[in-house]
C-alpha cells in the first residue's frame, strides 16, 4: 500500500516509468541521452590538481585529455593543464608502455612537478597496459623522481564522481605512511568534490577550531587563482606533498559523503594501514549536516565551537524563518553527484522544500538508503540512479515542480518548463564563478538559502503582470 | 622572468619569421607527455557533422567522448534540433569485454523509433576501435529495418589527427549526396560547405547569396537537413570556406557529379568581399549576378565604416596573437585585424600544413613566431615576449590569456556571436575592441606600475 503510494506522490500526474533503476537487464538497455555524469578520468584530474605542483597525466590518447581540460576550464576558468600520452595507432597495438615512459620524461622536464597523477582511460585499460609494471621499469635509476601516483580509471567501470574518490585513494595509498611513533597530530579532511569557495571556508573552520588539517584535496588556490606575472607552469597551492605523507600520523579523519562512506575510501584505507581512525559524515550542507561536523570538531579538538560559528549558525536560523514563507511547499529537482543530492535534500527538507526527485548518473546502490536517512519522508521522492537529464526531463514534466537545483547542464530542461534553476555543484558553464559559490556549513546553507528564496520569490514576481516592487 | 624550455622535439615546429630559412614539421603525432591543444579525430568529425539538425548523431563508446561534446558549440538550426541532444551508447565493462555491437544495435533501432531521424551517423571512437565491433554491419543492417541511412563514422580518436576526422565526416557525408531529386535546382546555383552556423553565420552568408541572385542548394553543414545534402549534387558549384574541414567532400563531388569547387573565407571585409566576387564571377551568363554583387558588397560596407573607424581609433598599433584550429582561418584573421589596424606579432594553428605555414610566413611581419600545434608553455612564453595586447584562440588557451593580462576573443566553435560576413567584421571590431580596451588590464601584472 505505502509503495504504491510512493509513486503517486512524487509523479503527481500519470505514473512514471523512466529511469534506470528499471532497465537492469539486457533486454531493458537504454542508450544514454544527454548523461548526467562524466567520465571517471576527469574526476580524477580534478583530484590531482587538489596536490602541490602535481601534473595530472592520462595514459591514453590525446582527445581525452583535450576534452577534460575544456570542460574543467570552462568552469573554473583557470588553465587546467592535463597531461596525455597521446597514444598513437602503434601504441593502441604494440602497447603503450613506450608512449608512457617518453611522457613522463617528457612532463618532468616541461613541468619539473612534484608529483605526476596517473589515470588510465578506457583505451589503455581496455588494451590491457601493465602499468605497475611500466612503472616499476620508468623508476628505475629515477628514485629521486618525482613521485608517481596511478589510478585505474576506465570509465566503463564508475563516473567522474567514482574516477575523483578513487584518485585520492590512489594517492593516500602510495604516498602516506604508518607512523613509527605513537604521537599523533592534526587532522585529515577527505572533502570530496566541492567548491575552492567551500575548501577555503573548511580551512577556516579549522584554523578557529586551532587545529592542522590536511585536507585532500585542497583546490581552493590551484583551481580559482590569481593573475599572474609569468606563465607558471604550476600553479601554487595544494596539498604539500609532505602533507600527504604526514596523514598517517593524524589524529583522525573526517570524510564527507553519505555514499562515500559505504564505499571503499582514502580514509577508510588510512584507517586500516595506519590506525586513523575515520569519521564519516554527510557533505555538511544545512543546519543538521553541519552541525555533525561541528560536533565532531569539537570532540576531536576538544575545544568548544568558536564563538562566530554559533553566530552564523543562529543568523542562518533566523533567516529560514524569515524566508520560510517563500520557501514552504515548494518542490524541487535534484541531480548530480549522490553525495551532493543527499546533502542538498537534507538541507531542503530543513525548510520545507520537497526534492521530488532525486537524480544522479552514478550507480552506487546506496542512493535510495542514505536519502531516507536526511529527509522525513522518502516515500515523496522519486529516486533515480544511472539517471540521464532526457529522464530527468520525462520526470520532471510529470512532477509539477517549483525549481531546479544543480549544475548548469539542468538549464535547458529547467528553461523548457519555465523555472527557476540554482545554480549548485559542477559544472557551472553559463556562469561566472563557479568555483566560488559556497555550499558548505552554515554560511554555505546561508548562501543557498538566500539564492532558492530569491529565485522562487522573483519567479513570482515576474510571473506577476502587477509589476510588484515589493515581495 | 624565467626562460621556458621548449621540448627539443617540438623545435621544429616553431619558426621565427626573418631569423631562419622557413621549414617546419608539422602534420604529426603530438609528442608523449606534452599538454596538447589539440584534439582528436571523433573532434573532427563531430564538427563537421553537428549541425545536421535532424539527423540523429549516436556516439559509440564509453560516455566520456558524448558527454564532452553536448551541446557546446553555439550551431543555431532554423528547424528540428535533433543534433542537440548527445546520445552515447555508454559502453560498460561487459560490452568492452564481449563487444558492444549489440548495444549499438539496441540504441539505434530504440533511437530512431523514438525521434524519427531522417539519417543517423554513428561515431565509432577509441575503445571500439580497439574492441573490434563491426559498426558497419550493425549499420547497414538498421538502415534495412529502419529505411534510413545509417552511416559508421570512423572516428576513434588515436587513428590520426582531427582532419582524419574531417575526412571521416565527407566519408559520411558523401553517401547522402546523390540521393534526392534535383529537378528544382537553378542553374545558378551552389553548396555552401564548412560553415557550421555558430550564432547565426551561415544564414548571414545565405542571404548574401541569395539577394546576389544564386540560389543555394544545401548548406554543408550549417543548420543542415539531410535532403538538403541529398540533392546537393544538382549544384554548379560548391564554395568551400577555410579549415579546410570540408575539402574532402568537395573533391569527392567534383570527381563524381563533376562539381567544380573554390575555396572562400567569409571572415573579414575583404575576405567576404572576395568569397561573393569569386562566386559571381563563376556565372557570366547571368551578369546581373555580379552587378547585384557589387552592390550588396558596396551597402554592406557603407553600413559599418563609420563604426569600424571609430573602433580603429582605439585598437590602432594594439599587437594580436592568433592561435587557431586551422591555417586558413588565421589567414582571414591577420587581414581582419590589419584592416583595425592591428599588428599580429604570433600566429599559429592545430593543424596546418605545410603550404598553410607558407603563406602565413608570406604574410606575417618580420620578428612574427609562427607556431605548429603549440602547447601553453610555449604560447605564453611568446605572448609575453611579443607583449601581445589580444589572443585569439579556443576556449583551453582563454584562461592563459587572461591569467597574463591579455586580452582575448573566442574564435572557436563554442562562441555565441556571429563573426562571418560583413556584419560578422563590425561584430569582431566590437568584440576585440571591448577586450583590448577594458579598463581591467592595468592591474594585469605586466602592466602594473610597482
Ligand atoms: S575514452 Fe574513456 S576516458 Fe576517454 S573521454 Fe571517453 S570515456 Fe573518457
Ligand atoms: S576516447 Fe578517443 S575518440 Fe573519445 S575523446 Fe578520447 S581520443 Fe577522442
């Protein structure tokens, strides 16, 4: 009985039968129309770029590479340079371990870098390059290279979202050690796929709190910089690589992302090979997902939250009652990353919006599960994993919807229907700055907040034929 | 300031205009290890054929290679916008282990039910190269069932350079040609070819044509339609612009349907002028054609001088830096900036050849870089040597330009604004001239008084 009425409510009109969930099978196969994803080596790319001078280098063939930086460049409007083996014919027969080797060289001398972060595409991977092996053969005579870090990141296997957490694992696994002394300090931040906006807020959090992090990544400088006075090969900013190979002396580790922390983790791997022990809590989007890590601060830290978090946190208060009006009843579409749906829905049903639908290219399996865990009722959402935006699309149009929440790739359909459409997440293509909308804590939730209220409240206004100059 | 080091290998494909005897490698394989601006050969042929409106375009492959080519380039249709949409037949690890030909065959017949297409191209990419599918047979047999073209694009990105994707495109293409009736065509008449439409050009160019008295048969492949192609062949000429995208499939024309064909670039007053001449010329039994010609050429221009001079007031002496896709366009580009009176002090492109860099050398001043297939390194060290007061490149060198305080003026497929034709030149005068004078650059550190 409740299952049947799950459908009705989050398809208000005619049942709904898209979505992936239900093409398991052969037979049920759906091409991909216009994919709510990307591919696993961009995800990792963009981790690198998070590590001091750190050249990402994709094992494969050149338009990858050109692809991926175009579409990171686009928004963060920084260079983004991506290295490629630039696999040609004979490689994509004989084997790339040529190609890899002379690209390495070929990096360290242009670049001088302080790591190299490899990711496999689905060329090599599918050619089935040994790349350890290759790896093994490059270091000899070169100890005191740079170091290597290899991700394996065919993206017949996982999306961006997977390509990203992966990379990190990669490089915590390689370069970070069990510590010799009992004596343990500072703390791991595992952010995820987040804002340079909302890395640089954490830090800021962590700085009141008087604690060292390390926080991995940390793109907050190398992806939203500043003018330069000569090219710079790479840019500063970054995890210190020293950083890195510190994280197994931390104290503990905080990872952010419900999905995340039922899947195999950077800080869940630290934990076992180095005893550091790993909190995982939802992305901190909202009142109650940021207090979570504030508390968590607090008892990792032992200090009490300062003072000007509990300001901002009452301030956010008084605005969701201020706003609240605007706001209640509303219903929204949700998609991208899983971890950032389930922090945006658990934030939304802090003030009475209901994410109709909850969408996401990735196939974790925990989609569903970790929802119900933020939002009161999952029974009103419609939740669609290996979604694609045509069924976000046939979803939305059956589901009398107020706003759209996500990244720009949302606008046609959001535009399509007449609605609003907040601008959160990645990519961000028809905007400027991207990289610095905030999501996080409880300035983040702030920002969101004003902007969803400020987008439904001029959609009345516009929609009015009165010409109201006041709402 | 730092010197950069240029890869040994990649000397050969700079050339300092006056410092040495001209020879340039270019045409090849980008080195291992180096950050390209190049793309690949799926690139190529997803230029050419995106704007074919109502053709269903299905990318065959993992997701990565559809996903980045959704809807980016600013290719307007007047009608159906099919190509909009990116369809991808996501392969996963099983397919790419037991091959993926029957998902392509699901997709496609699921596909064409579902939005009718008049043709579909079916890019095979990288992975499927290697896995061995036979998309060919999957296509043919669809188009049986189907009653539509299906036509493989052999595309996978490490077989060659983006003009093998080019070619791989006509390929495709060309099977279209030939196929509707041309009973209605006028003698006085031609294809345009390698115009795409991005914001609006090919129709600016269409109507030029069109007050000349010329009538055209298909627009390849700006806002195109497949039954336009498809009596393409009933046209006395084919006029090809730049890049060079599109040669092939006018070769192939000429050899077939005997199709004579010209090369025009509609970038730039005198370029544009040029391209409308040539074409009038080619019909002395209708001399009124060209009468009509120099008129329209002589309205045109008398429409935006005045605008134009007031731009060169400003831009006058200001040094550009030309990084583009193809040799030709950087041609048309060096005469559009001389006539705002601009000094281009580097220029370079993607993927020219030989010949390309010999003219451009002819062109250029003395102490001009002329570059092959460069990489950021290298086009910043010379955009801060040369001191350059505007880059014209894609949108991957945008963020160079600006991090280093120069100016800058998107010529690529993902711009918005239309800068064909006449009109196309006042909007280039305005577009360069709202950069190169922005206010904004004196706090550019090169700029900065310490
Ligand atoms: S081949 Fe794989 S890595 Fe390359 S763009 Fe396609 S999906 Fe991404
Ligand atoms: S997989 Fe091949 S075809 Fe696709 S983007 Fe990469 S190089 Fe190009």
């Amino acid at each position: 009985m409740k299952r049947a009425d799950a459908k009705t409510t989050a398809a208000a009109a005619a049942p709904v039968t898209k979505g992936k969930e239900k093409k398991k099978g052969k037979e049920n196969y759906r091409p991909t129309r216009n994919a709510c994803k990307l591919c696993a080596p961009l995800g990792a790319a963009l981790a690198f770029k998070g590590f001091s001078k750190t050249i990402p280098f994709l094992h494969g063939s050149q338009g990858c590479a050109t692809y991926i930086r175009r579409y990171l460049i686009s928004h963060y409007r920084e260079p983004v340079d991506i290295a490629a083996s630039n696999f040609s014919e004979e490689a994509a027969i004989f084997g790339g371990q040529k190609s890899l080797l002379l690209g390495l060289e070929n990096v360290c001398r242009q670049y001088r870098p302080e790591m190299i972060g490899l990711a496999t595409t689905c060329l090599s991977e599918t050619i089935g390059d040994n790349v350890p092996m290759f790896l093994k053969e490059y270091r000899k005579g070169r100890e005191d290279g740079p170091p290597v870090v290899h991700v394996s990141t065919p993206s017949y296997r996982g999306t961006h979202a997977e390509g990203f957490h992966e990379a990190v694992r990669a490089v915590v696994e390689s370069l970070a050690t069990a510590p010799e002394t009992p004596s343990r300090e500072g703390i791991n931040l595992f952010p995820g796929m987040v804002s340079p906006a909302d890395i640089r807020h954490l830090k800021e959090i962590f700085k009141d709190f008087e604690t060292e992090v390390t926080i991995l990544p940390d793109i907050s400088e190398t992806l939203d910089g500043h003018l330069w006075s000569e090219y710079i090969r790479m840019p500063e900013g970054g995890t210190p690589i020293q950083k890195i190979r510190g994280s197994g002396r931390a104290r503990a580790s905080i990872e952010f992302g419900r999905v995340l922390s039922g899947q195999k983790s950077a800080g869940k791997s630290l934990e076992e090979r180095a005893r550091v022990q790993c909190f995982s809590l939802g992305l901190p989007i909202g009142v109650s997902e940021s207090d979570r890590l504030f508390q968590t601060l607090s008892e990792l830290t032992g200090h009490r939250v300062p003072e000007r978090y509990n300001a901002q946190r009452e301030r956010l208060l008084d605005a969701y009652v201020d706003g609240h009006k605007y706001v209640s009843g509303a219903r929204a579409i949700l998609y991208g990353e899983e971890d950032l749906v389930i922090g945006l829905a658990a934030f939304l049903s802090e003030i009475g919006i209901t994410p109709v639908l909850c969408a996401s290219g990735s196939k974790s399996g925990l989609l569903k599960e970790k929802l119900s865990q933020v939002t009161p009722d999952i029974s009103k959402i419609q939740v669609e994993e290996g979604a694609d935006f045509s069924d976000i699309e046939e979803i939305a149009a059956q589901s009398a919807p107020d706003i759209f929440i996500g990244s720009s790739k949302g606008y046609r359909i959001a535009r399509a229907l007449n609605l609003p459409l907040v601008r959160a997440g990645f990519p961000i293509h028809d905007r400027i700055g991207g990289p610095r909308i905030i999501h996080l804590g409880y300035q983040g939730a702030q920002a969101l907040f004003d902007r969803i209220a400020n987008a439904l409240i001029e959609k009345r206004q516009s929609d009015s034929k009165v010409g109201y100059g006041y709402m | 300031m730092s010197q950069i080091e240029v890869l040994k290998d990649r000397k050969s494909q700079i050339h300092l205009k006056g410092s040495e005897p001209f020879e340039m490698t270019c045409d090849r394989h980008s080195l291992s290890g180096s950050v390209s601006q190049r793309a690949c050969v799926f690139c190529g042929s997803r230029v050419v054929l995106y704007p074919i409106a109502d053709a269903l375009h299905l990318v065959h492959g993992p997701i990565g290679c559809a996903a980045y080519t959704w809807d980016i380039r600013g290719a307007l249709s007047s009608g159906p916008e099919l190509h909009r949409m990116s369809f991808s037949t996501d392969l996963q690890e099983t397919d790419v282990i037991y091959g993926g030909e029957k998902r392509l065959y699901a997709a496609l017949t699921q596909l064409i039910d579902q939005y009718q297409p008049k043709a579909a191209f079916i890019y095979a990419t990288c992975i499927v190269g290697i896995i061995g599918d036979d998309v060919a047979a999957v296509c043919s047999r669809v188009s049986r069932e189907k009653g539509i073209p299906v036509l493989p694009v052999h595309s996978e990105g490490f077989k060659g350079t983006k003009k093998d994707g080019y070619r791989a495109a006509c390929d495709a293409m060309f099977k279209l040609v030939g196929r509707e009736d041309t009973a209605d065509v006028s003698p006085f008449s031609i294809n345009i070819l390698g115009e795409f439409n991005i914001g609006g050009e090919a129709w600016i160019i269409r109507k030029y044509y069109e007050k000349m008295g010329v009538q055209v048969v298909s627009v390849m492949t700006g806002d195109g339609r497949v039954g336009e192609i498809g009596r393409s062949h009933g046209a006395a000429l084919n006029v090809v612009q730049c890049s060079g995208a599109m040669t092939s499939l006018a070769e192939m024309m000429q050899k077939e349907y005997g199709i004579p064909f010209i090369r025009v670039s509609y970038f730039g007053l005198e370029d544009t002028a040029k391209a409308l001449y040539d074409v009038a010329r080619r019909f002395p039994d209708n001399p009124e054609i060209l009468t009509r010609t120099m008129d329209l050429v002589k309205n045109e221009i008398r429409a935006i001088e005045p605008d134009l001079k007031e731009y060169r007031k400003d831009l006058e002496g200001k040094r550009a830096a030309i990084y583009v896709g193809g040799a030709f366009k950087a041609f048309s580009l060096i005469r559009a900036l001389k006539t705002l009176g601009m000094e281009v002090v580097l220029a370079g492109s993607q993927t020219g050849t030989d010949e390309d860099y010999r003219i451009l050398e002819q062109m250029c001043d003395e102490g001009t870089v002329i570059l092959d297939d460069a990489n950021p390194v290298e086009l910043s060290k010379y955009v801060i040597e040369k001191d350059a007061d505007l880059f014209i490149g894609g949108v991957k060198e945008r963020p160079i330009a600006y991090k280093l305080g120069v100016g800058f003026c998107d010529h690529n497929h993902e711009r918005k604004i239309p800068l064909a034709g006449f009109i196309g030149m006042y909007n280039f005068a305005k577009e360069v001239h709202s950069t190169v004078t922005s206010p904004v650059w004196k706090f550019a550190h090169r700029r900065r008084r310490v």
